[in-house]
C-alpha cells in the first residue's frame, strides 16, 4: 500500500504531462491548418513563446589588405639555404615565427646583398601571451639549450653576416629570466668574430636591473627593447606584464650602463591617434632612445587583434620626418618595415663602424 500511495503524485503528474502535450500537439495542427499561417506566426506563437532563438553573431569585419602589402616571395637559392641551416641546428628564428611579411626579402639576400636573419633563443614557446604576436605560449616551455651559444655562433659563421639580430621569447619561468643565457650567446658570438656586430632585442626582464645589466654589458652594440605601442592601447595589446613605463625604464636603465645604441620599435593600425604616437615619441626622446622604427600592424591570425586602420606610405614618411625633426639617430619608417628590417642593419652598420674608427682616431 505505501508502494501504491507514494506512486500516485507521479501518475498524476504523467497524466498531466500527456495531457499538455497533446493539448499543445492540437494547438500546432490547427495553427499549420490555418490558411495564412507563415514561419513567423508559427515561431512566435503561444506554445512557443518559451523557446529562445539565438542568433548567429554577425562575422568581424575584416579589412582589406591595401595593395602596397606586397613582399617578396620567399623561395630563393639564398633563402633555401639560410632555412636549411636554421632546420639543421635546431634553431628558431623570429621571421618564421612571428610571420614576418619580409622573410623572403631579408633572407634571401643578393650577390652583393649579405642575407639577414634575426635569430631567437631560448626556445620557440613564450610565457606570455601578447594579443599582436603568433609565438606560441605556455605557463612551462621546455628548458634551454645549454649547447644553443654554440650552435648559434656555428649559424653565423656558416651564414658569414656580419651584422645578426638575436631576440628571445620570455622565460618569466627561470629565476633570472633567460638573461645570462641571453650574455652567453652575445659573448660566444663576439669570441668567435670579434668584429661581428650584435643587436639584442630583447624582454623587459620585469624591469629587474640586475637581469637587464647581463644583457646590456654582455659586448653588444644595440640594445633593443620594443614599446610596440602607444601608452593608452599597451594593455589591450601586450600582455598584462608588459607594461609602457616598465619599457621605458629598460631602456633608460641601458643607457646609464652601457654606451651601446637604443633602440625600439612601434606598430601602427591599432587605433593609435596622432597624439598618442607623438607622446610616445617625446618620451622616448626624454630618456635618449637613439633609434626608431614604425611599421604597419598585421593580423597573424584570426584569433589576435584585427587592423583597425592601413597607415598609407605617405604617412609613413610623414613619421619619419617627424621622429628626425626630434633627433633620433635613424629613422625606419615603412608598411612593412619590423624592428630587425634589414634597411635598419645597414644603416646602424655604418655608423656602429664609424662609430669604432672615430674612437681609434681619437686614442
């Protein structure tokens, strides 16, 4: 008997529930039946008014890429041979990595051109997640090389630059954030040819001197540390700990230390203004930044951050005149220019040399 009772409220409850359907059943058939039912009667009639309709969102305008974005194809002798090498010793290179638009000019030289490329140790997996940048990212990459200074200078020496560019991915999961593998590659480099010119592009090392000083007076010739962009758009761009001020103060710290070149880099087509670009520009001019590069803001994939505008090249130049009348050094200013564009290398070639012969003279 209590089987039976407590069975009853849930035959009731089926009873019910049969009853609403055919009730509703009934409800569907007279209302197809009618002669000028239609989807939308039908879609917003009463036995539907509980169901929730969702709307596919409207795709992301993306623009399109002016005709002025043009780069060279990448499939000469010059730059077949620099990959081959790259693939042999395990190296990553920033061009491929972060999709520079010049891999093919850059790589593949010319018989009076020395090819360029712009190496990156300490792996090919950064700790953090800039929303500009395709490197791939992770909380733990896989440890350093210890046998990556050597392969390194083995590269150059095979490639016979004599101007190199090394970045690095960050490694904000090592106690001293890459920055005494980073000296190491610079002075295996230097030991092997003395004359060879080092750039270093570098992180901000959480703006820790300590980390900063092994970089900067490890025998380098350019010290090179991006802003990327303006103040106002820096933490929709980069990653939450990369911030304005801390990249200003890295390079100011490298001035005070070292007397090697500074050097940083700005994308434009973010949603930067005119204001924005000519604040940056002022600051960086305050603490002595020698060299500047602008260059157009691509979009690596659809999961990064969209263009929001195509600086024409005529605005390029314009910043350039702009950045010179305020006394940088050198000025690289181009929708396809990036930070390491080789135009930038021989230039700070020649006067890095210059540089040297006039110090000789002078002793």
């Amino acid at each position: 008997s209590q089987r039976l009772f407590s069975s009853a409220p849930s035959m009731v409850e089926v009873t019910k529930s049969s009853s609403s359907s055919s009730s509703r059943l009934e409800a569907l058939r007279e209302q197809l039946a009618k002669e000028d039912a239609n989807l939308d009667d039908f879609a917003t009639s009463s036995f539907q008014k509980d169901t929730v309709i969702r709307k596919k969102a409207p795709p992301r305008k993306v623009l399109p890429k002016p005709r002025w974005l043009k780069a060279k194809p990448a499939d000469s002798e010059n730059y077949q041979r620099l990959r081959k090498t790259v693939r042999e010793l395990g190296l990553a290179t920033v061009c491929e990595e972060a999709r520079c638009p010049n891999i093919g000019e850059c790589w593949g030289g010319g018989e009076d051109e020395t090819a360029t490329a712009t190496i990156m140790i300490m792996g090919d997996t950064c700790t953090r997640g800039c929303r500009f940048c395709s490197v791939k990212t992770s909380r733990a990459p896989p440890p350093l090389d210890p046998d990556e200074p050597e392969k390194v200078s083995e590269a150059i020496a095979k490639w016979g630059l004599d101007y190199v560019v090394l970045t690095s991915v960050d490694r904000d999961d090592l106690e001293d954030q890459g920055s005494n593998h980073f000296r190491m590659v610079v002075q295996k480099l230097k030991e092997k040819k003395p004359d060879l010119l080092v750039e270093a592009l570098t992180p901000d090392f959480q703006g820790n001197e300590e980390l900063i000083h092994a970089v900067a007076t490890s025998g380098l010739d350019v010290f090179a540390h991006n802003m990327e962009t303006v103040e106002r758009l820096t933490p929709m761009v980069r990653d939450r700990r990369a911030k304005y001020h801390q990249s200003l103060n890295v390079l100011k710290y490298v001035k005070s230390v070292s007397n090697c070149l500074t050097k940083t880099s700005l994308m434009l087509g973010l949603g930067e203004t005119e204001e924005d670009i000519m604040k940056t520009l002022h600051d960086l001019r305050a603490i002595d930044v020698d060299v500047v590069t602008f260059g157009q803001y691509l979009q690596p994939t659809k999961r990064h951050l969209p263009v929001k505008h195509y600086v024409t090249p005529e605005e390029f130049e314009e910043w350039q005149v702009k950045a010179e009348a305020l006394g940088f050094k050198y000025v690289a200013s181009g929708p396809l220019v990036r930070s390491s564009y080789k135009a930038g290398e021989f230039f700070l070639k020649n006067y890095l040399n210059e540089q040297k012969e006039n110090e000789m003279v002078a002793n």
